[in-house]
C-alpha cells in the first residue's frame, strides 16, 4: 500500500461567528476571526490517498486525475469566494478549519474512490501556525 | 551601511474594484479578485530599513522598536480585517498590492526616521507565485 | 475525531554530553554537538491534538488556548533559555532533542486533557534535516 | 517509541514509460512526464524509522549514521543521475514516485535494523504539489 | 516606481558539457553536472518587472498577463523537457543557470515592454542552495 | 554582469552584551537575548556574488570553488560554536546579526576576488522573522 499527496491552494474569505448571537458573543468566543466585515486566508490543501500500485502505470492513480477531482469539488468552488456566503458545501455549517476539512472530505471520498484508490487525509493549513487534519469517520 | 528585514503577517479580506464601475466591468478588468463578496489572503510584509550601525549596541536599531512600530501603523489595523472597508490609510484607494504596498511605506516612513534608520523597501507578499516591492518616491 | 497542529518556535542553547565522561569520551559519541561551550538551534515545535469537533463552535478546541498552554508550559522556559542549565524540565536528562520532546509531551499532556481534547504528537523540528516526533508512552 | 526523520536530497533525471508502448501510447498515459528526451525532479526524501530512546545517548540512534546509510544506499546512485537508466535498483521498474519510494525502502530496511532501530516511512517529495509516503510491505 | 515579481515553475533535465570536450574533460570542469545520461531540477523562476502604478486599475500590470507571457515564451518550452536538446532559446550555448537566466532575459524583456512595464530581474532557483540573478545588460 | 548565490547553514550559540555593564544594563537594552548562560540560532548564510559570465564554462564561477571557501573562511570556524568565545573573526566585537555579517564580508572578499568574482552581498537569517544584509562598505 502506498500514500501520495496532492497540493492545491484556495484564497478565501471567511468568519467564525453563529448567527443567533451577538457581534459580542462571537468576539468573546471567536475572538478578532469573528469580525463581520470578514477577513481572509491563503489556505493550502494537502489531500492523501491510499491504494495499491498498479504495476502497468507504477501509479497508484494518475495525480493528473486527483487534481481534477479536487479542483472540480473544491477549488472551484472555495478559490475566491466568501467560504461562509458561496459554498454549497459550508452551507449551514460553522466555517472553522476543521468543518471544512470535514466538508472537503465529504466532497472527495466518492470521487477517490471512483478513481480507484481510498481517500485517507484531508489536511488544511490556514496559516504557517495552524492546521488541522481530518482522517474520515471511523478513525 | 547595513540593510535590516523584519517580517510581519496579517490576515485580511479584500476586493479588487472600482465603485464607479458595474461588477461586469470589474469582472473583465480584475477577474476574480473581483468578487462583490470578498475573498481574502495570509499577507506577509517584509520591511527593510538601512543605516550604520551603532558601535555601542552593535544595532542598525532594536528590532523589537521596528516590529512594535509595523504593529501600531500596519498591523493592528489591517490583521483579520477588511482591507476596503475597514482600514484608514487604504480609504480611497484601489486595494492592490501595489497600492498597498505604497500606502504602508507611507506608514512606516517617516517612524522608521525616528528609530535612527532610513526606510528602504516595503516588499509584500500576496501568494507563493505574487509579491511586490515598493522602494520609496524617488527610486 | 479530528487532528489540529499548533506551531510554536525558541531559540536555545543545548550541548549533548554526559557529565561524567570526558571531553573526549563525549566528542567521540556525540560529535560537534557535544561542544563544551555550547552551540543553539532555532527550534519549531508542532503540537498535534485530537478530539471530536464542538458542534456550538465547530472547534475541537480554541487555538488560542493551545498556545498560551504551549507559551505557558514550554516556551516561556526554554526560549533564549540554555537547555541544560536553564530549564527545569530537562533537569537530569540528557538534552537530545528525542527527550526533549518527550519532555514537553509531559508537560503537555494533563493540560491538553483540561482542553477537552487528547495530546496525540510532540513534534520537534531542530535542522531542515533533523527532526523528532514523539506519539506517547502506548504508542 | 520515538519517531526520527532525516531528510536528504538528490537531482535526477527521470521518464515515465513502458519500454514495450509506443511514444504515443505512452505519451496518452503518461503524459508530458513520458518526453523521451527527459525532464528531472529536485526529489527531496525523508526517511522515518522508530524504536526506543537509548538511555546512555538520548538517543534512538546517531542521526549520523542514519544520513550515511541513506548516502550510502540512495543518495550515491542516484543524485546526478538518470533514474531509468543508471539506478541498479530501478532496473526493470516503472521510474514512478510510488515505486521509487517502495525501492528505497527495499534499500534501507535491513541498514535500519543493524543500527537498532526500524524503517517507519520513506516519503520522497517530487514536486511541492507532489509527494508519496511507502510505510512497507504490512502496512 | 513599483516593483511586481511574478514565480514560475518548471521540472526539466539538462547536462553541463563542452561538445568538443572528452567526458573525462568535461567531468573535471563540471563535475556530477556533466553526466552524460542527464540529470534534472525542479527550477523555480521569478520575473520580476518595474514601472509607475496605473491609477485606473492600481496595478503596474496585469499579473494574468505577466504569468501568460512567462508561459508562452519560457514555461512551454522547458517544462518536462530536456534543456540542452529541446529548447530553441538554449541551441549552442552551455546549459548553465547563468545562461538560461540571460536567455530567459532575451525572451521576455521586449514582450514585458508591450504590457507596459520594464524587465528588472530573472532569478532563477536551480536547488535550495544555488540561485543565479540576471539584471540585463546595463547593469 | 550576472549575480549568484550560494546558501550555507550553521548553528551556533551566541548572547548580545557589553563586558563593561552588567547583567542589568545587558536585559534592559538586549532583552533576553542578553542571557548569560546563551541561546542560539540555525543560521542561514546567502553569499552573493557578481561579475561575468565565463563563455567558456558558461559560468560566473564555479559554485564548489565557492561554497568550499565560504565553509573553510567561515562554517568551519562558526557550526556548532559559541561565537563570543569560539570565532576569531568576532573577537571583540559584539556578536550581533549585522556585526556578523560585516565581518563574513571581512573574510570572503579578498577570496571572492582571486576567484574571479566581486563579493556583492552578505546575508544573514537569523529566525524566519529577522535577517541582515550587508552590500559592503562603499554601499
């Protein structure tokens, strides 16, 4: 079995905040992340696969393909875009970095699959300090 | 003489558009940086300043004045904010990193005379791929 | 269950040697290192927790938490701090950075705990080249 | 149990192809990657291994020996060469990130043990989108 | 006078060598880089350009347009390709870093004078520890 | 005329202070960078060199000839040392980041010369916050 990593990145706006309670709520619980005007984020993601290498290609999955699938279900819809406003897939949700590891992971296991290997780690670096990583539900 | 870097970083939202103009306009002139609901960056601002060095302390300047002073001018008001909406000295101005970057020379020009020190480049990093510098009126 | 990572940075002196060989007996095994008059490092320390996602706040924990126990624990003793003479956590034990950063797992671990969530990795990064990772005593 | 990672480097020329397709077909799978004059890669590696901190040392093993085992094993076939057709360890496998890692491992695992300690991962980084993580034949 | 620097990657092979050199010849000149079966890097290029701020749009010019040029007149023609067989701007001259910055000089200087700006600087990374700058022939 | 870097690392000990005060005067204007008992850094070293391109070998200088100097005129006396007590170069002088990298240029200039090149800048990095450059001393 065998691990590979795609990089992609997305430039994003975001804000923590719940919308039933006040600015001053979320600035106690948020802190400066919950200001309403928004800020924003260069945010890398680190998407691995695992699976079996196919011993015609010596790949476990032609990366071109991954690329593809994240672009298409993540960075076209997050790159730019106001990650609490535009993103069918944060709809509802709070917009910390750990609901949209989780999130990501929910619009890529399908795909990776299709592709004929298992999605085993969605890792999002918001900044050089701070990132999370998600490893499904049954970890 | 001696050139000295500090590196400070915010987060921050922003748009690139002019309020004159219809959002398809802006769409055609600056694309998705265009986007009526934000997105945002991790900013990184490397600022340079240059002098002699002093024989006693062996400093261009005590560095921890410089970053005390990029905090007060630059950081505290732009970190986790909204560069068009919510920043004093980008009132007005088109929200580029060129624009920017000059608009924070600006800032920092005449504390860094000051602190003994002359400033020299306000270099500011938008993406891995996108970065300006900005060396001043007369360079 | 997710996994968040806190980086922290210090800088420090260290010198490996054991107190009751000779110069020479500790040249031998540990090298350069072993430098009676010290050498330093810039250490990156990356601290991994995990845990279940807060539905009320989408956070396993709040960043800002994590660091002051980081700051507050390690950080505050060892940054410009000698290793060997300075900081009691390290008294007794010989300074590599394997130890160190089971060290710092103990430091850690009860007030990860007091978080809500489960220290899962000490990370030390002390070269580009050299680097430890600590998973605690049942791994 | 403590994890080490040592990180070393190498240029390479490298070509993805099957030597039984034409360039066409393995222009189809392979893509740009399959130029039958070349292209080559900065691969930078990470060899992981574990086991217990010696108690005399602090040590899991001297890093020293571990960068001259992967030098010696690695690093002097490879670096400055062409990876299809100079590696005795390529000979006859698909020159893919994935099966350059796996014949890596191949090549530490028994050095490893010798030195006390065991192979946890190879991960060989080919691009900074790009990287693959073999953890052996039982993972 | 602002200064804008736009990176480019691209992954390629090339050989350090004389023609009219034995290898023996061009070994003691160049080293392992003269390997006659190719080595490869992963280059990154920065094309920085200068020029006043066009008030109407806050740019020096256009960063889209800058990559565009950068791709069309370097990137396609050396990415996964061998530099020393492949690339037009590199026939008869020697593949160093110094020369295929100067040569990308010559390729971009008069397309970067259509979009409004200046050629200021090629800097090319051949390796973490190797870079060359080219500043034009006036400098 | 073509500008060429050459990166190289060491990790050293260090402490700014004057003899003549004390320990109080030494806190109040270095900070805790002031320590008696050190600290230290991983430094980062960028030697820029300039001059012209050699036709024959396509080369400004060769980079071994270069990097073997900067390590026999500098690393060889600064990696893993104290460089208060350890470093004849900095012998009386204060040992902070911009009298270092006046005295790097002190012992590479002449070397740089008798291989054909011009010493153009010495830069230091001291934490990935804060570095120095020095272009020399009619700059």
């Amino acid at each position: 079995m065998i691990h590979i990593t795609r990089r992609e990145r997305f430039n994003a706006a975001h804000r923590l905040f719940r919308e039933e309670w006040s600015d001053e709520q979320n600035l106690e619980v948020f802190g400066k992340c919950s200001n309403p005007k928004w800020h924003g984020h260069n945010y890398e993601l680190f998407v691995t696969v695992k699976g079996e290498i196919d011993p015609e290609t010596g790949f476990l999955l032609n990366l071109k393909d991954l690329s593809l699938l994240i672009r298409e279900r993540v960075i076209e819809k997050v790159d730019h875009r106001n990650l609490n406003l535009e993103v069918d897939f944060m709809k509802g949700r709070l917009v910390s970095s750990e609901n949209i590891a989780a999130a990501i992971w929910d619009e890529l296991a399908e795909g990776v699959r299709k592709l004929g290997a298992e999605l085993h780690c969605v890792r999002l670096v918001e900044t050089e300090n701070n990132s999370v990583e998600f490893y499904g539900y049954n970890s």
